[in-house]
C-alpha cells in the first residue's frame, strides 16, 4: 500500500480545526428563551470542558465531545492524539471517565478503509490505557478525514473543578509544554526535526489523569485543559470566569525541548493569528515571539492549574509522583486594565 500521510488530506490540523473564540462566541449567543434544569451544573451558558449533570446522590455525571481533522501523518498515533484529547476534558473537570463512542468522518474513496482501522486501532489503545470501552460511535462519508470522542465520565460533586472559580492569590500551573501547533506545522511544511516532532507526538498522548487526582485537593480552586485557544484563550476563560486578572512570566511558561528553533511567522499555525485576534484587547503589550507561543493552538495540551499558595507543595509532590516536573509561572491577581499581564 503507498504510504499514506494523514495531514496532507486536511486544511486543518488537530485543536487548530477550532472556530476562534470571536466567531464561537457569536455562533453560540442566542436572544432564544432558555429553559433552566436545577440539575445541569455546567452548562452552555459556562465556557468550561465539560457539560456535568447532578445524578442526586452526591455525584454528577460529565458529558464532552472532541473531534479534529489530522495532526500526526500515522493512522495509529491519530486515534491515540484524538482519544487522548477527547478524554481530557472529563481530567479537567476532576473527574473519571466511564466510557467512549467514536465519531469518525473518512473519504472513503480517497483513503483506504484499513487506515481507518488503524485509526480506531490507536483509539482503542488509549481508551484501553484509560481503563474504559470504547463502546461504540458513528461515522459518515467526509471530503477530509476527522476523528474524535464522545466521552461519559464521573465526579464527586465536591471535587468537581471548573475554570470559573480561581481565587485571588492562586497560583498558576501548566502540566505540558507549550509549541505542539508550531512542531506539527513545520512537519507540514517538511522542515520539523524528528526529534522534536516524537516529543510532541508523546506529548499529545500523554493522558491527563492526573486531573482526578487534583480534583479531590481543596486548594486547587480552578482548573481547565490547554487547546485550540492556545495558554492565553484558555486562562483568559478563567480570568473572565473568576473575574480576576492574571499576571504570567513568559520565561517560567513551559515549552517544548526545540521549539525556540520554530519561533518564527512562516510556521505559526493559522488558528495562532486567528487565537490572537480574537482576544489581543485583553492581553498586554508582548513581543512577536511571546504572541507566537502564547497563542499557539494546543492539541491534546495539559491541565491548567489555579492553586493556592498554601496548597503548593502538595499539588507539586502529586505532580511529580505522576511524573511531572512543573513550576509555577504566574498567578491570578485583582482585575487590572488587561485580563493577562505578560512579564
């Protein structure tokens, strides 16, 4: 069979498919009479992971959908990208996923059904390393090829996170590395270092698990997954949300080992221009550099932590016992002019 290369079938490429926060926001607002359900706590009207339903018993359930064209030119490694993606979205909320069901759009007359296969392969290796079925799904005769979840998770009502309710004084996080949009676009473009690329690869399917975990820490007080809106469209959500400011470092923002090397306009990922458009008002003055990372469209990126200070050390020792090294590279702080404050 010729070699078949996943990225060159799409326009897009994973988290960077997203609609940009200005135009998702005018697509969703509605002068529409709404009805209200006592038993939805997150919902439409909140910009957070997950929808989460109160079961009555003390526990909720957590409802998300993900899905995105290619990102990775392996069949196998786009079913793991995707899955790990879509289940994030329960981690991020506190929770445990229970279950998934795939939604897969193919041009069945343009790429041969065996590499969906191996799509659904990779899925279900994820979904296996999640401890859950991949219980069924759906799928529909495309022009590009597309792949994702339907996940079904739980929470303790009294360890569910939100991204709206960070405190003044919290301190911020970041369990993975920025620049996975900047790699996957060199590789598009042919110039990525293979290196660089497989840090990003294992990067992407890299569960985010420990989000259970930090949801049962009373000192974490916020908390979301970094994606298509890149670090600055997904705290400023928190900002917004907490209705604080946020105050970050740039040289204390973790980024991937070579990423400085790609640091440039020619790869910047379109959804990085369109991220910062969208929200540039609210940011403070940065260098062309700092807005190339900051806005960089995520797939499948790590959890954003608001914790405060008395709750530091704790939530650094589960990080590490989960085998990640992090710092803190900012903090949330009283409403300035800017939403962020980049230093």
């Amino acid at each position: 069979m010729t070699e078949i290369k996943l990225t060159q079938y799409s326009h897009g490429s994973g988290c960077g498919c997203k609609i940009s926060p200005k135009v998702l926001d005018q697509i969703l607002h509605t002068i529409s009479p709404q009805n209200t359900y006592p038993n939805l706590l997150v919902g439409n009207k909140d910009k957070d992971d997950a929808a989460v339903f109160d079961m009555g018993n003390g526990d909720a359930l957590i409802s998300t959908t993900d899905f995105f064209m290619p990102i990775v030119d392996d069949a196998f490694d786009f079913g793991r990208v995707a899955s790990t993606n879509a289940l994030s979205d329960v981690y991020a909320m506190g929770g445990e996923p229970l279950m998934a069901i795939a939604i897969l759009g193919w041009p069945v007359d343009t790429i041969p059904p065996e590499i969906a296969q191996k799509v659904l392969d990779g899925s279900r290796a994820t979904c296996t390393a999640a401890n859950i079925p991949l219980a069924g799904g759906h799928s529909i005769d495309s022009p590009e090829p597309f792949f994702g979840l339907a996940v079904t998770g739980r929470v303790k009502i009294e360890h569910l996170k939100q991204n709206s309710t960070a405190t003044e004084g919290c301190l911020l996080y970041l369990t993975k590395p920025l620049g996975v949009g900047l790699l996957t676009t060199a590789q598009k473009m042919g110039i990525s270092n293979p290196e660089n690329l497989q840090a990003a690869v294992e990067q992407m399917t890299t569960l985010n698990k420990v989000g259970a975990s930090l949801g049962k820490l009373s000192s974490v007080k916020a908390m979301t997954d970094v994606t298509g809106f890149g670090l600055l469209g997904h705290l400023l959500e928190m900002c917004e949300g907490s209705h604080l400011s946020a105050e970050i470092s740039y040289d204390r923002v973790p980024k991937i080992a070579g990423v400085t090397d790609y640091l440039y306009p020619f790869c910047a990922p379109k959804g990085c221009n369109t991220n910062w458009d969208s929200y540039k008002e609210k940011v403070s003055v940065m260098s062309d550099t700092q807005k190339i990372l900051l806005a960089d469209p995520q797939t499948s990126g790590g959890l954003l932590i608001a914790v405060e200070p008395s709750g530091k050390e704790e939530l650094e020792r589960i990080l590490e016992e989960n085998g990640i090294l992090a710092e803190s590279f900012g903090q949330m702080i009283a409403k300035t002019e800017k939403s962020i404050n980049v230093i």
